[in-house]
C-alpha cells in the first residue's frame, strides 16, 4: 500500500527517514498529472513499457486505487493500482516489484507544489469553505443541508412516478408518473393552533413536519415523463414533456400548463376542436401544446433571441422566455440532422394560446434550429442557468449524445452564440407535413465531449453553471466498448450489440470550463440491461456542497463534495429511484 513517509516512520535510533522523492500519497495526489505504465503486453506477446498521462480524479482507500483520467482526443477514465503486477522480468529483477507504476508529473495548475491538491471551486463554494471555517460552523452546514429522516409519503399516483421537480421557491411539487398524471403539490407548513399549543408546551426542538396538500392535476393523453417550471414568480406554470408510448412521433408533446381555474370555465360549444384536443385538468388548464419528437429531447426554457437575455429589465427578459422541442431527426449524407422549434412562452408577444394543432391552423414556431451529428442524435436538453451569464453560460445548452446509435457515451454542448442563418425553412420538412409561413432557420454548432468507457444516464447544470453532474454507468470490462472504425457505417453500429454496463453507477462532477473530471461519486447501482439503461437524474445544492441521486437498488444517496464522502444513503423506497429534487429549505423529494 502507499503511505507517507516523515519522521513519525523512522525506527528508534537510526535517525530520521525521509522520502526520496516529493510525491503525494492518497487523496492529497487528487489533481496531480501523472504518467502510468501501461502493463499490457504488445502484440507479440513480450512486455513492453509505455506509459499513458493523465490527471487523479479520486482516490479508493478499500482498494487503494487512484482514478485517472487519462488525456487524449477520446479520454477516458479507469482505476489504476500503483503496484505492478506479477511479470517474468521480476523473477530476473525482483526490485521492480517495488517499483511504482506512477510518474508523478506536476501537480495540480491552481497549488503550488508542496501544497494539498483540491478540486477548482467558484466563487460561491469558496465562500462556503470562508463560512464554515470552524468545526462548529462546518457541523451546522452539514446538518441543516444533509437530509436525515422521512417526513412523509406521497401516494397519491398510481404507477411509477417518473419524475419530481420542486418550483424555484419551493413552495411547490410537481411529479410526474405512468398514470397518465402529473401531480401539483403544496407545501406549507401551516398547522392547527392545538398542535402548535403541544408543541410549545412540550418545549420541542424539532420544527415542524411541512404539509402536502394536493392543489392541482394535469390529465395527459401520454405518460409525462419531465416537467419545468416556467422561471417567472408567482410559479404558476409548468412545461411538461410527454412520451410516445410507442404511438409513434405525433403521440409526444411539451404542454404549457397553468395552475388555478381556466379564465373561460364555461362549456365549450359543441364542434369547438381546439378546445376539445386540449386536456383537461383540476384546478389548472393546458394553455400551449405542441409536438416534440422524439420525445426525450425534453423543453428546454432560454430567451430568444439569445442576446435577450443580457436585458437588465426583468420585464423583457420574461417577455423573451421561448422554449425548445423537438421537430424531426433524419438521416442525410451518413449524419443525423437534428430540427428543433422554438416555441413562444406565456409572455411573449407572439404565444397564441390554445392554438390548434392540426395543420391548416397549427401555430408557428419564431425559429428553426439545425443541428448536426455523426451517430446519434442529442437527447435531454438543459439549458444553463441565466446566473451564469458572465461566462456564457447562459447561453450554452448541454444534452446527451453517443458514437454509437444504442447508447449514449458523449456529452454535447449547443452554442447559441454561434447561430448561422441558412436558407427559407424548406429544409428538412417531415413527410407528409404541409408547408407553412416558414419560420427562419439557423445552424447550430455543437461540441461533443467523450466520456470514455461509460454511458451517460442524466446531464444537468449546477446552480452556478460552472459544474456539471453526470450520471454515468461504466463499462462492465475495460475496453469493452464498440470499437468505431473510421470506415463504419451507422448501418454497421445499428446491427452490433450494445457494450455491457456495470451494475455500479458512478456521477461525475464536471468542470464546466475545462470538461475536466473534478470529483466521482460511487455507491449506488443500476440493474437494468444494456439495452435501455434507465435514466437517473441528479441533484445539488448549497453551492454544490451536497450532491445526491437515486439508484436502482431503491434508495437515495447524498455526498458531500468538497469531503468527497458519501453521508447519508436513505431507505424507504421499495421500486428503483428515478429523480431527486432539493426546495432550498430543507426537503429532499425523491421518486420512484
């Protein structure tokens, strides 16, 4: 095993030891560059010396394994023993055996040397570290932030719940389930003057358990699968995605909800379409719908035009809210060309609600996004949060891709700022479907980022925009990949099987910048096949001090970041656990 070496370590007598290289030892190498022996053999069978750079992501005390990313134009991410293995060279030279097989290069860009290595942080989570400088302060950081017990069940829905989502306030709940529902919960912590009585009287420390109280139903024609909530106070209005439940591509929408009773609660004459295609709901009405094919694009909310959202005035940056859905996904020339509509929000001059959606009186779209891939196209749009504005955040729009049809590997990267106007809008028009006052189009560049020997399950932004988590599965052997050769065809990846994944799930957080791996968070598992590995989706908060998620084996895992330690693995689930959300005051909602 690797230890440290000080005076602490010296026999009695014999003096001081000390180590004959300055190299860190266990988590404090987290950040170095280091160069690893490979230990395969060649070809031909004999041994052969090269050695792969790269950068320590982790470090597994169990194992005592260091995780290295290494560099290349596809990086990729393995556990690395320093020890060598057993090789006919040692029998012949048995000091090899205590040779490592790290070349500890330079360590991280942001220490000087002799310090201890630490992930990059922004400059909120800097000021957390400031903060909680004390242990005392650091014990109350920790306990206000890490969830600890059950406070209630929700069983109001009755199949699985597919996804959870608190409103930006936090005062509201919504999930979405295969029950053909999505769900609109109230939070408040309003309880009767008698128990309020007892617990003064009885001196309880404990604040009170908030209520959950039912407040609205959105009806769909399919399972919901994501929901949104429309940026904009009082929180009222949530975009919800819907799948096709294999209706093919006309069955998945994005619909506008709006909590509270319809303004038009009469009848609607008989013969009246429009409103008769709308669903309907309780305590709330669909107000926009539109198609989004295929259906695991997911609305994604930005301004449009980009540039809208450097506005200063509140007023017009909500004005400009549009959200993205999806069109069509071709293939032309041996690349997917992905089409994506943008929609007009709620407050925006142009939103025509309750707008049919047959073809003769279908609603246009503002614009036409064009985008290009090579084997898949890009799946689960998220847009980067309006607060990070100042490094371009704001306008980047991440989502999930793969170098193979089956799954994804990559992580792509949408640049608005990068819009190139094109042609009149015949491009790409679906089979069959009437052509209309054609919105303009625009060519959007898209960077893609391998993951290396893993699949990705959910993307998702930080608060501040400088990180991303990823939810990953890796390979279950290394190099157990699809090999994609230069001369294959999508025709050719179609008709191979999917690698096989590990049931072990590990979410990467991200830096958002530089694509580097900062930190891996493990525990939790997966189960389903290769075939069609479940979404898992993440969550953080506190600055991205706590990280968590679900898994597949029916319950929830927390980490704190900046320890690097899983804290809390929560029971009371007895299905897989498909999303988390965080309401900012203290509640954690998990689904399953």
């Amino acid at each position: 095993r690797t230890q440290r070496v000080d005076d602490s370590s010296s026999p009695n007598g014999e003096g001081s030891l000390r180590s004959l290289i300055q190299r860190p030892f266990g988590e404090d190498a987290i950040g170095w560059h280091v160069a690893v022996l490979s230990e395969e053999n060649a070809p031909d069978g004999s041994e052969q010396e090269k050695y792969f750079t790269g950068h320590i992501v982790a470090y597994s005390a169990e194992t005592d394994a260091y995780l290295v990313a290494y560099s290349g134009s596809e990086p990729v991410i393995a556990w690395e023993q320093e020890r060598r293995k057993r090789t006919a060279a040692m029998r012949h030279n048995p000091s090899l055996a205590g040779k490592s097989r790290f070349s500890f290069l330079s360590p991280p860009a942001h220490i000087a040397p002799g310090q201890s290595s630490a992930s990059s942080e922004s400059e909120k989570a800097r000021a957390v570290r400031e903060e909680v400088s004390s242990w005392k302060q650091e014990l109350k950081h920790n306990v206000l932030h890490a969830p600890r017990r059950q406070v209630t069940q929700l069983k109001d829905h009755s199949d699985e719940v597919l996804f959870v989502v608190f409103s930006p306030c936090g005062t509201r709940l919504a999930s979405c389930s295969r029950d053909l529902r999505t769900i609109v919960f109230k939070v408040s912590y309003h309880h009767s003057d008698d128990e309020m009585d007892r617990r003064i009287g009885s001196q309880a420390s404990r604040p009170l358990d908030p209520a959950f109280e039912r407040e609205a139903i959105f009806t769909h024609q399919t399972a919901p699968c994501r929901a949104i909530w429309w940026p904009i106070p009082p929180y009222d209005m949530v975009a919800v995605s819907t799948e096709d439940a294999g209706a093919g591509w006309q069955a998945s929408k994005v619909e506008i909800w709006q909590i509270g009773p319809s303004p038009n609660p009469e009848t609607p004459p008989e013969g009246d379409t429009v409103e008769a295609e709308y669903p309907l709901g309780v305590n709330a009405h669909c107000i926009f719908q539109c198609h989004n094919r295929p259906f695991d694009i997911y609305a994604a909310i930005f301004p449009w035009p980009p540039s809208a959202g450097d506005s200063e005035n509140p007023e017009d940056l909500h004005k400009s809210l549009c959200f993205l859905a999806g069109w069509a996904v071709l293939r032309e020339n041996e690349h997917y060309v992905q089409w994506l509509n943008v929609w007009p929000g709620p407050l925006h001059p142009s939103f025509d609600s309750k707008a049919p959606l047959t073809a003769n009186g279908a609603p246009k779209p503002l614009a036409r996004l064009r985008l290009e891939g090579e084997m898949n196209y890009l799946h689960c749009l998220e847009v980067g949060p309006a607060v990070a504005r100042d490094r371009g955040r704001s306008r980047q729009i991440l989502a999930m891709t793969g170098s193979m049809p089956h799954l994804c590997n990559e992580i792509g990267l949408m640049d608005l700022d990068s819009l190139q106007r094109r042609g009149d809008g015949f491009e790409g028009l679906p089979e069959g479907e009437v052509p209309s006052a054609l919105p303009k189009v625009y060519d959007v560049g898209v960077k893609v980022h391998s993951m290396g020997e893993r699949v990705v399950l959910s993307a998702k932004w930080n608060a501040a925009g400088d990180f991303i988590l990823l939810n990953t599965r890796p390979y279950a052997t290394k190099g157990g990949g699809t090999t994609v050769s230069e001369g294959d065809t999508f025709e050719d990846l179609l008709v191979r099987p999917a690698p096989d994944l590990s049931t072990r799930m590990e979410l990467l957080l991200l830096d958002a910048a530089s694509m580097d791996v900062l930190s891996v968070f493990d525990g939790h598992f997966a189960f389903t096949t290769k075939e069609s590995p479940f979404l898992i989706f993440t969550e953080e908060w506190a600055n991205s001090d706590f990280v968590a998620s679900g898994g597949e084996d029916h319950r929830v895992y927390v980490w704190h970041r900046r320890h690097r330690r899983l804290v809390r693995r929560l029971c009371g689930h007895t299905e897989p656990v498909n999303a988390v959300s965080w309401n900012g005051k203290g509640l954690l909602a998990s689904a399953s």
